[in-house]
C-alpha cells in the first residue's frame, strides 16, 4: 500500500495488518505509533517519514521480524527502544531529523543492517562501541548531533563501511587507524 506524499492526516490506520509494504511518509499523520503496530508482522518495508508522529518508537517495534526497511526520518521521535537490536533482517534503518537524544547499544545487533542514518537529532553522550559490530554496514551517518568524546576504534572493523558522516558533533581524539594494519 502506497499512499506516500499527499495531504493524509490522522492516526496510523492498524486495520492493515497484513500487509508486507506500507508507505505513508510525506503526508500530516499525527499521534504516536501505538504498541498495537507488532500485529504488521508481515511487514517488510515501512516508510512514516516526514509526518508528525510523536513520543517514543514503541518496544514493540521489535516485533515486526521480517521487516527489511524502516523510515521514520523527519518526525519528533524522542526514544529508539533497546527491542530494536531485535530486527534481525534490518537492512536499512532512517531515523533522521528526530528529537532523539541517545543510541541503544542494541543497534550493535542489527548484524544485516547495511545503512544507519541517525542523523540531525539532539544525540549526547558516545558513540557506542557496538556500532563496531554492524560488520554489513555500507553507510553511517551520525552527523549533526550532540555527540562527544572520541570515535570508538570498533569503527575500524566496518570494512564495507564506503560513507561515514560524524560531522557537525564534539568528537575528539585521534581517528582510528584500519583494524587490518
């Protein structure tokens, strides 16, 4: 179901459990995503960017198992839960222009994920050392943040890693030298 980038506005519509795609970014869809969003369990590709979701992503966002995609850039998303190191075929994950202030070390199991994008939120603290461990990834994108002290070495080990973005952050320390040196 495609019903991207037209003037829809509302709740997310739960009646669509069945469906292995829904696209809805683009549109006015206001509230939060509700707990009930573990009965799209066959989803595979999810797309809420630029709407007006709100609150946290729920934990049971853990639950969607076969999702592949998700996009939930431009909303005003405050909290990624830990349940997200739980999508196992996680390729792509946009949670960019958020509110969020912190990463789930969690991430770190999201072993298939090939593209992260984190970025323009309000996001403190470190770069967790799990990060390192996302050994598929293609494209990491953390700039733009609150981010401090220094990048973890782990970060050496991504060695599918083409396109790495920690700009406009308070990052300090040396940059890590290749693992394979």
């Amino acid at each position: 179901l495609n019903l991207a980038s037209n003037d829809l506005t509302g709740e997310i519509p739960y009646w669509i459990d069945q469906l292995i795609e829904l696209r809805l970014g683009g549109n006015q869809i206001s509230g939060e995503i509700l707990p009930i969003i573990s009965n799209f369990s066959s989803l595979q590709y999810l797309d809420l960017s630029s709407n007006q979701l709100t609150g946290d992503i729920p934990a049971e966002i853990g639950n969607l198992s076969k999702i592949e995609y998700l996009y939930l850039s431009s909303n005003q998303f405050t909290k990624i839960p830990a349940e997200i190191g739980n999508l196992s075929y996680l390729k792509k994950l946009n949670i960019a222009s958020n509110l969020l202030s912190s990463i789930p070390p969690e991430l770190g199991n999201l072993y298939n994920l090939e593209i992260l994008d984190l970025s323009n939120n309000n996001i403190a603290g470190e770069i967790p050392i799990e990060i390192g461990h996302l050994y598929n990834l293609r494209t990491l994108s953390i700039n733009d943040n609150l981010l401090s002290g220094s990048i973890p070495s782990d970060i050496s080990y991504l060695s599918k890693l083409i396109y790495l973005n920690l700009s406009e952050n308070q990052l300090s320390g040396s940059i890590p030298l290749d693992a394979n040196n």
